[in-house]
C-alpha cells in the first residue's frame, strides 16, 4: 500500500474514532471534569488505536478492497486481453511461410523451431482448427527423424532437446491421433534409447552418454518431461528407476531454485521449469521430493524474478561438446523465461504455493508485456519481442511466440 493514501486512510478513522468519543462524552448523563479528560490511560489508548489502524487494519482493508475490486473488473479484463493476444499470436505463427523457422520471414523449418509451435498449436486446443497444418508440420518432423532421435540441422546429429520434443509431441498423438504417426515402434525405441544414455547428473546436449561437465539441467528437464509423458514413471521395470532420478535431482535444488548446471547461479528459466515439472507428478512423489524440496521458495523467487526484476529472457551459454573426437561449438540458446515463469506460477497458485496478491501481480505483469513487447504485423497478427532480446535483421523470433502462447494458456 502506497504511503500517502495509508496516511489519509488512517487520519480519517482516527477522526472517525475521536468522533464517536466526543459524542460520548458529551452524552446526558456522562459528566467529566475538563482538567480529566485526556488522562495518560486516554493517550496511551489513542496511540494504540493508531498504531492498529495503520499496521493491521488499515493494510487488511486495504488489500482486500483491491483484490476485490481486481478479481471483479481488473482479472476479467486481463483475461480478455490474454485471449486476443493468444489468438494473434497464434494468426501470426500461422501465416509464417515455413512451419516453422527461427524467425518469421524464414523459408526453411528448423526442427526445434516446428516442435515448439506444434506443441503450442496441440496444448491450446488450436491445432483442432487448423489441422492441415498442424499434420503438415508434424510429418515434417516424422520425415527428418533418424533411429536415435531427432537431429539439429545446427549440428546435423540428433540431440537431446530436441528429441524430447518430439517424444512430447508423439505422446500428444498416442492420447488423441492426428493420423500423421502410423506406427509408434520407432518412437518408443528412440524413447528408450533417451532413456538408456541417462547419468546420474542428467542428459548433455547430444544423444550421447554424457560426461559430468557436458549435463545440463534444461536438457534434462526436457528428457525427464518427454519420458514421464511417454509413461516411463509407471512402467514396471523403468518406473523404480525413474523415480529415483527424479528425487536425485531435486535434491541438488538450493532453496528451490536451480541453475543451467550444478555449479551455476539461479535461473528464473531452470527454477520454474523444475517447478511445473514438481506439480506434474503424483502426490506420493511430490511428498517424497518436498522432504528436500521448497515449492514455495520456488515460487516466490520466480515471481520476484518475473514481476519484480521483469525478466523476460534468459540466455544458457554453452561452448560446445565432444562427439566421437569431434569438437561441435553451439551458439547461445535464448530461454523465453517469461513463459516458464507464467506456467510455473500459476501451477503453483493452483496448489496453494503462491498467495492469492502475488498471483494478482503476475497478471498485471502479463498485462504489461502484452501492452508492450508485441508487435501487429497484420490485422488480427501478433509477435512477441521481448525487451531483452535483440531482433534480427530477418525478423521476430518463432519460439519466442511459440513459447508466449503456452506460458498465456496457464493463466486463462
């Protein structure tokens, strides 16, 4: 609550309160002598009314009028917002003519670039309308997919990111076909064989078995996300496993938030992955992971880090991996930390994790980045630009769309 209405908030109860004190006293039959009026006992109790109004009452008031009047006229009017913003997001990604390359005027798709559109398309329910498209991308992929996974056309090899796409966008097809995937035997292989190449600190950036120094905490997620999607948690002979995988890495989490790999600070983009992955798993497992675990630590840095700090993206630098004596050097990987954040945090409202004003925050914050870091191309277009991200000559990052879309569908 600001200073200034504080203080004129309490000044008028307090005038309030003296009020009906004077009009007590001077009611018939009450007789004071004036030398007795204000006695130490009556100062010490005007002190402490202002010291309750102005530490208890007034701020509880206060705050509850304003998530009133939020949840009544501000919530319903950001929702829409968040709907027709998702929508020209959407138009945009669309009307590209590659499905989908790292920018918008690109003419050839990247693989990681159509993965995360399709997953943006398939989790809003958006591919139902545009299904043509949606399957055309999709067999794209299909197409390029070698025995181990899915290539990078960076690295010209299979790598972990994005194979576990992928695998998240064939475990999408097992629950509600589009017709595109005929037989699953070859996915469930390449599953297994994301599976087989796991170590005790996780995944590299390569289908590969990787050294300690190469695993990375955002390659992992994205391996343990398609593989528990992919039903490896329940599965007999993986299951046990798995779980135990699971709890490994929570364990290295400090106060809730993680870095890109053990040694490095905290990311807003790693923690609140982390985070959505947590409110993903059974009860029995968060239970198990929460002895070492802090959600709600998770949570509240997440949200300084989104609100408070307004970070919108996060830059992992890598500087290459070896492959078979190779030496392959990889270019920084932008994390649309904005979307993690807004996913994560409205996970974390859901259970209880997050107090209901923080969640109030995290709207208005969406507010303000759709007011100003999208830009209309095109009647009824929208693309995401966030502040922190430079804009190439070529135009508008894909992903950075792509990823908006997801992070606006957990709040609506």
């Amino acid at each position: 609550m600001n200073i200034f209405p504080r203080i004129l908030v309490t000044i008028m109860l307090c005038a309030i309160a003296f009020a009906a004190g004077l009009s007590l006293h001077l009611q018939p039959g009450v007789v004071r002598l004036a030398s007795t009026s204000y006695t130490l006992l009556d100062l010490a109790a005007a002190a402490g009314l202002v010291l309750l109004l102005w530490f208890i009452i007034v701020p509880f008031f206060w705050n509850l009028a304003r998530g009133i009047h939020f949840r009544m006229f501000t919530m319903r009017k950001i929702r829409r917002q968040i709907r027709s913003r998702q929508r020209s997001l959407l138009n945009w990604l669309l009307s590209r003519p590659a499905h989908w390359g790292i920018t918008g005027t690109a003419s050839e798709p990247q693989y990681a670039n159509t993965c995360e559109a399709l997953l943006a398309l398939r989790d809003t329910g958006y591919y139902e309308k545009k299904r043509e498209s949606y399957r055309n991308a999709l067999l794209t992929l299909t197409q390029a997919v070698l025995p181990t996974g899915l290539p990078s056309r960076t690295v010209n090899r299979p790598t972990v990111i994005n194979t576990s796409m992928l695998l998240c966008l064939v475990a999408r097809e097992k629950q509600r076909s589009t017709g595109v995937i005929e037989s699953y035997d070859l996915y469930d292989e390449i599953a297994a064989n994301l599976w087989f190449l796991r170590t005790d600190d996780g995944w590299g950036p390569l289908i590969l078995k990787a050294a300690k120094k190469e695993a990375r905490l955002v390659n992992t997620w994205w391996a343990l996300n398609a593989l528990f999607s992919y039903g490896y948690l329940e599965r007999p002979e993986e299951g046990a496993a798995f779980r135990q995988l699971l709890t490994g890495i929570y364990e290295k989490n400090r106060g809730g938030t993680f870095g890109y790999s053990a040694s490095d600070s905290p990311r807003l983009t790693v923690t609140a992955m982390y985070l959505l992955l947590y409110y993903r798993l059974p009860a029995a497992l968060r239970r198990e992971i929460r002895k070492d675990y802090d959600p709600r630590a998770a949570a509240a840095f997440i949200c300084r880090r989104f609100v408070d700090e307004k970070c919108q993206v996060e830059t992992e630098s890598i500087d290459g991996t070896f492959a078979g004596g190779n030496y392959i050097a990889h270019t920084p990987w932008k994390h649309i930390a904005s979307a993690y954040a807004m996913q994560a945090l409205a996970a974390a409202r859901r259970s209880g994790d997050l107090p209901r004003a923080k969640m109030h925050a995290v709207y208005r914050r969406t507010a303000a980045i759709l007011d100003g870091n999208l830009r209309s191309p095109a009647a009824n277009e929208s693309c995401y630009l966030p502040e922190d991200i430079e804009v190439p000559r070529t135009g508008p990052y894909t992903f950075a769309a792509s990823y908006l879309i997801l992070g606006l569908q957990a709040l609506m």
